[in-house]
C-alpha cells in the first residue's frame, strides 16, 4: 500500500486532479490535512486543523510568521493525529505558502516531501508597487518604506524553511519559479496542475440566463471577463474605465462579469465600499447598465458556459500569480485580450494564440477587445491557436496529470 498527504489550507485547492485520482487507485491510501475552509473528496481522508487568529499582532514585520508558525504547529499536531490512527506518508505533497509544512518533518521524518511554490514575495520586479496608482508606501510622514520592505522578505521565511526541509520543488509558470532566489530556483520543476480541455473545449450550442431575465447565446457578440475578486490586482479598474468606450463603440455587445466582491489580493478601497462600487461610483454614469452583467460568483458549469459562448475574454494581472481562468478560456477557444505582463506573456504569443496589451493603456484594450468583437467568425485563427496552445502544453491527461503522477511514484521508489 502506498501512502500519500497533501497538505493545503484549502484542500485540494492546486492538488485537486492529482489527489482526486490517487484517491481513485487501488493500491493507494491518500490523506489530507487543511483547515476549516477544506473540501472533503471521494477516498481521501481529510484531517481539519484550527488555529487561533489573534486579532491583532504587533509586530509589523514578523507579524506574518507568527501566524504561519501557528498553522504549521496545527498541522504537525493533525499529522500526529493521523499517525495515532496509524497513517504514515510515504510521501507528503503540500503548499508552502501557509507555513502548514513547517514542522511536519519532525511528525513524519522517513517522508519524501514534494512541495508546491507557488509565489516569492519582493519588493521590485513583481506586483508590489507595480500600478502608481495603488503604492505600496505613500510618500510623505509616517511613511516607513524599511518597514514595508523588511515585511515582505519576511513573508517569505516559510516559504523558504519548508523549501529547505523539501525533497522536490515544484512551481506552475516558468515566471513564477524565476522569482525564487538561485539555490532554490535550480531545484524546481515547472509543472502547471493542468487543464482538462476535455471538458473545457469549444462549444456553440451554449444559452445562459441572465440576472435581469435576458438571454445570451452563442454567436452573440458578449465580453467575458473574471476573477475569483473583482480588485485591481486581476486589473478590474482597467477593464471597467475601458467599459464606456467598448460599449459605444459595439451597441450589440454584452458584458459578463463574474467575480466576487472580496479582497483576494492587495487592499480594500477607501471607505470599506467593494472595488466592484469603487468602479460603478467612478463610470457608472457612462455605462449602459443593462448590457453589463455582474453576475457574482457561479456555479462552475455556467462559468464554462460564460467561455464558451464568450466572443472576446479579457485577462488582465498584476505581475503575480497566473489564474487558472486565463487558461481555461483559451482551452474554450476564447479570443483572448490580456496584459502583457508575466507570467501571461509565458503563454500568450502577441498576435498567435491572444492579444497582448499594456496594463495601463486603455486605448489599445479597448481597440483590441472591440477588433475581436467584430469578429463574429469561430475558426478566428487566433482562437484556434489559444486552444491548441493549451491542449499542447497543459492539457491535464497527457500532460500535467502524468508529470505529477510521476514525482510521487519517483519519489517513493
């Protein structure tokens, strides 16, 4: 019998297709640890962990570790749980993000961990202080650049204890990996969690309702456009101040947002309004608001349904962690407008399979999407090129499923 942990927060969260299908195989005995937020799975036996949150740390700087520290600490104490009922890995597979593989080696020291990273926190080259609009210090008294600075190195202590601690190294985008400091670096496998494109592939006969009664359908002329939170990290604010231009120009467009109104990355805005609020009080007054959908977070299904019948998507990022969206709509055969930002530009070829655009040039986003737009033709070389792109490169049963399936297997023989 061969025994494996993943170790996720909120399991399977990246592990998903890779733990569904040892929980599936004969011969195979998988366990997972997270926290309250974790998803039970078909032959999987999940372990829950709780931490106590103090509600406010001190320490500005370490303030970060402290609570990676707890979880870590909660995670050996469910892993001691599982050894008690007599479940020992012989391999863990876990995020280091959380801290949750800090102390898990002294739990289980005979394992062989394969550790997934997914984000290497700096204060240059990336995210932080990439859009002037939205600094990460502001200038001026009281500001503490250092502080700021030191925090963000400090951030990534986890990270770099459980990498040290790990026998394999993975990250999804080559971008992603490249931010990780050179000892490192030259350890990690490029190995994205895969797309089934099976599934999400092109379909023409899609028909879905809308909020307010209407119907859109495939052929329509519609602009998709999501984010697991509607907030200017997955650049939401370029795409809604482009909106009224779009709109004017393309009278029979319709505009599907999906996305939900927290904060997944960087601050809430001022005054404690959700970013979608922040976007409708700046241009809601130039938007015909009955050809844009908000239709909040769907049930998966319908998100296909969204991309597939979508005519243009618009991917827009920060220089930061690659959504799972921008690859599933190019396997729907989206005509695709992103950023020209990384890691999008590791996938995307200007021109090829997507169009590339500046972040912050809202005339060429809005030239592209309404080019596309007008476009109504299905066999668009460039939505062709989107999906083969991904059938060749990430397609989850020939090529990221066996990869995965392969490090575990090395890694207990």
């Amino acid at each position: 019998m061969r025994r494996v942990l993943f170790v996720h927060t909120n399991f399977p969260g990246q592990f998903l297709h890779l733990a569904r299908d040892l929980g599936r195989r004969d011969g195979w005995s998988v366990a997972a640890i997270g926290s309250a937020t974790a998803k039970p799975m078909s032959g999987v036996t999940l372990e829950r962990y709780e931490i106590e949150t103090p509600a406010r740390i001190e320490d500005r700087i370490a303030g970060r570790f402290v609570l990676d520290s707890r979880r870590g600490e909660a995670v050996a104490r469910a892993a001691m749980r599982l050894r008690t009922a007599g479940f020992t890995p012989d391999t863990v597979v876990g995020h280091t993000g959380w801290g949750e593989l800090l102390y898990l080696r002294d739990v289980f020291p005979a394992a062989k961990y394969v550790s997934y990273l997914e984000f290497y926190f700096s204060f240059e080259g990336a995210d932080v202080n990439f859009d002037p609009e939205f600094p990460a210090v502001t200038p001026g008294p009281g500001s503490d650049l250092m502080a700021v600075q030191a925090a963000l190195r400090a951030r990534n202590a986890a990270v770099l204890l459980s990498a040290a601690q790990s026998d394999v190294l993975v990250a999804p985008t080559a971008w992603q990996a490249s931010r990780f400091p050179a000892d490192i670096r030259g350890r990690i496998a490029i190995l994205h969690e895969g797309i089934d494109t099976r599934r999400l592939a092109p379909h023409d006969g899609v028909r879905l309702e809308l909020p307010n009664g209407r119907f859109v359908q495939s052929g329509d002329e519609v602009l998709t456009y999501v984010a697991r939170n509607l907030e200017p990290y997955r650049g939401f604010h370029r795409l809604m101040r482009a909106l009224p231009d779009i709109l004017k120009r393309r009278p029979e467009a319709q505009v599907l947002v999906i996305g939900g109104d927290d904060v997944s990355y960087g601050l809430p805005p001022a005054r404690l309004r959700t970013w979608k609020r922040a976007m409708l009080d700046e241009v809601g007054d130039r938007l015909d608001l009955g050809r844009v959908h908000f239709l909040g977070r769907v049930p998966y299904d319908a998100y296909i349904g969204a991309l597939q019948l979508s005519r243009v998507h618009v991917y827009f990022t920060y220089p930061f962690v690659l959504s799972w969206s921008m690859l599933e709509a190019m396997s729907c055969g989206a005509y695709l407008v992103a950023s020209d930002t990384a890691p999008v530009s590791d996938v995307v070829r200007n021109g090829e399979n997507g169009m590339l655009v500046g972040f912050f040039d809202q005339g060429a986003l809005v030239e592209a999407v309404c080019r596309g737009l007008a476009d109504a033709g299905r066999a668009n070389p460039v939505r062709a090129a989107a999906r083969d792109s991904i059938v060749s490169g990430y397609d989850l049963d020939t090529k990221c499923l066996p990869a995965a399936l392969s490090l575990v297997n090395a890694s207990i023989t």
